[in-house]
C-alpha cells in the first residue's frame, strides 16, 4: 500500500467512527454529562438513556466497522513502516 493510499484509508477510517457517532446520536434518548474537575479524580462522564431505531443500528455498525479499520490501519502502517527499511 503506498502513502497515498493509506493516507484515503486512513481519512476512511476517521469518517466511518464520526459517522458512527453521529448515527448514535440521532437515535439517543436520554441525558448526557460531563463534569470537569480539578483534581482530575473529581471529573466524571454520566451516560443516562439509550439508542433505539434504526439509527442506532446504523451507529453500531458504522462504529464496528471503524474500529476494524483502526486495526487494519495499523497493522498496514507498521507493514509498511517494516518495508520501507533498508538493509545496510
């Protein structure tokens, strides 16, 4: 795979996990906080409700599939990484 291929799979990947996230949003029902503190161990994340409809579907399996993704990518990179070392 050469650079400016993995560079478009790459991008790829970042619009199938905003996808996903924004699918899941469109479906959630519920209440969502964030609460900043200082010490950090004072910071919370609250998730309260759920994702129903066919949104929530799409969200999943867009989320699914970027995460299979990030692990091609990766795996890809350090391929192509190892090949483009040169013997001395």
């Amino acid at each position: 795979m050469g650079r400016y291929e993995f560079q478009i799979f790459s991008h790829c990947v970042f619009l199938l996990c905003v996808a996903g996230f924004l699918f899941l949003d469109a479906g959630w029902h519920g209440a969502a906080g964030i609460t900043a503190a200082y010490p950090l161990v004072g910071a919370s994340v609250q998730l309260c409700g759920s994702a129903t409809g066919g949104y929530a579907l799409a969200g999943v399996a867009f989320l699914a599939l970027g995460m299979l993704a990030v692990i091609a990518v990766t795996v890809s990179s350090l391929l192509f990484e190892k090949g483009q070392e040169r013997p001395h």
